[in-house]
C-alpha cells in the first residue's frame, strides 16, 4: 500500500493556546486510515504544544518552519535545530518559498540548514519551485535541478523528502494539474536516485484543497501534500488527510 503523507504548514497562524484546541479537535476525528502520515509545522512558539498533543502517536508528527545553521550562540530571533529539536520536533521544513521569496534565504543557505537539521536528527522536508516567470521562460526543471544541488550537493544518501511547491500555485487558489506536477516529480525522483538516494518521497504543495486533494493523490507521483490555508481549520484538516486516492 502507498504510503501518503499529509503535512499540514500552519505559516503564522495559531499560537500554542489555540494549537492545544486545535490538535484536540483534529485527534478527537478519530483515528487516521492507515498507511497514512499527518505531520504538522507550527509556528515555533507552538511547537511544544503540538507536540505534547501528540504524545503517543506513531504516525502524527511535530516539526519546525525553519531552523538556523548554527548549533547556539547569539542569533536573535532564530532557533536551532537542537532547539526545535528539544520543543518536540522530528522534521523541518527546509528552504519554503517564504523563507526564499521574503526572507531573501538563497540557495547557499539551504546547503547550510540540511547539514545543520540531520547534525540535530531533524528530518529535512526540502522545499524546491519555480517561480511563475520561470515556468513561462520554460526553465522549472532547470531551477528545480539548481535547488536541489544547492541544498543537496552531488551525493545523495538514505531518505530524502522533498516538497515541490510551484511558487504561482502557493497562497493563490491555482493548484499545478496532476499532470503538471507529476512531470515535475517525475524529474525531481530521477535527479535524486541518480544521485544515490535510496527512498524518496516527493509532496506536492501549492493551493491544495478538499476540492482538489482526491485528483493530485490518485497521481501515482504524488506522495503526499503540503498545505497551507486549507491546514488551518481542524475540522477541515480532519477530512482532507482522510481524501479517498484512486
Ligand atoms: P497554500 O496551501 O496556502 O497554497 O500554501 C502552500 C504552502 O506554502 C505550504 O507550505
């Protein structure tokens, strides 16, 4: 059976009182079809509330937005990943297209966060896009193969996980077709096993919704999703991770 992982990115929306209330109602839905994952990105001061709520979940998971390079010192404002880490997170998101787009993180930074996340036994969740521009200038693979070295290097090894998440289609109500993010995946899972990588698990993230959830998971490409505004509200949250796939 296909293993689909459902990731819920919060962005920054729902701080740890309301997160409690939140996880309540989403584990009070019931218990998750199986071969499925839920894992949830709050916003860092809501990390350990989250992950408290899902004491005793195997397959419900806690992790970070993002995480800065260095171990410790003074970096004002940022967290570590030994600090995500210690608030209950097990992944991280790594290199968002907000973290890219309005946070000015380049490519080179990204390289820095994967080391630093495995060096503190975060599972990186890798965020790779292309910009509306660059689809239209015919260039997403090429952006995506630069994305993916960057933060990757030459060698991959183990278990990689990436997010395809086309820049257009975040935050906007247009979603990549099937079709359109299939072929991405596509490109994305043979740069990754040429490289070595052993399992890899490729989510698509971009303005998915309960409308168009069951159509990009019947995607054999499609491992799973990323969400945003549709993650926000439990109820809703509840019934998409429980999306019939073909
Ligand atoms: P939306 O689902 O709101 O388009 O956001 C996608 C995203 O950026 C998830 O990381």
């Amino acid at each position: 059976m296909r293993y689909l992982v459902f990731a819920a990115n919060w962005k920054m929306n729902i701080g740890p009182v309301e997160a409690r209330q939140y996880m309540r109602s989403f584990l009070d839905a019931g218990e998750l079809p199986s071969g499925r994952g839920v894992w949830v990105f709050p916003p860092a001061v809501s990390l350990q509330a989250v992950a408290q709520s899902l004491a005793g979940q195997e397959h419900i998971v806690a992790g970070a937005q993002d995480i800065y390079w260095e171990p410790k010192g003074a970096f004002t404002g940022a967290i570590s990943g030994a600090l995500a880490a210690q608030a209950g997170a097990r992944k991280v998101l790594i290199g968002h297209s907000e973290r890219r787009h309005v946070f000015g993180e380049t490519d080179a930074d990204t390289g820095k966060k994967m080391a630093a996340a495995l060096a503190a036994d975060l599972q990186p969740v890798l965020c790779v896009g292309e910009t509306l521009e660059q689809r239209e200038a015919g260039k997403t693979l090429a952006v995506v193969a630069r994305q993916l070295e960057a933060a990757l290097g030459t060698k991959t090894r183990g278990e990689v996980t990436i997010a395809y998440e086309p820049v257009w289609a975040i935050g906007t109500g247009k979603n990549a077709t099937p079709k359109d993010a299939a072929d991405v995946h596509m490109a994305i899972r043979r740069w990754l096993t040429d490289r070595g990588a052993k399992v890899t698990r490729i989510l698509y993230g971009g303005s998915v919704s309960l409308k168009n959830a069951e159509d990009l998971l019947a995607e054999p490409e499609i491992d799973g999703v990323l969400v945003g505004g549709a993650s926000l509200d439990p109820h809703a949250w509840a019934e998409l991770v429980r999306t019939r796939s073909a």
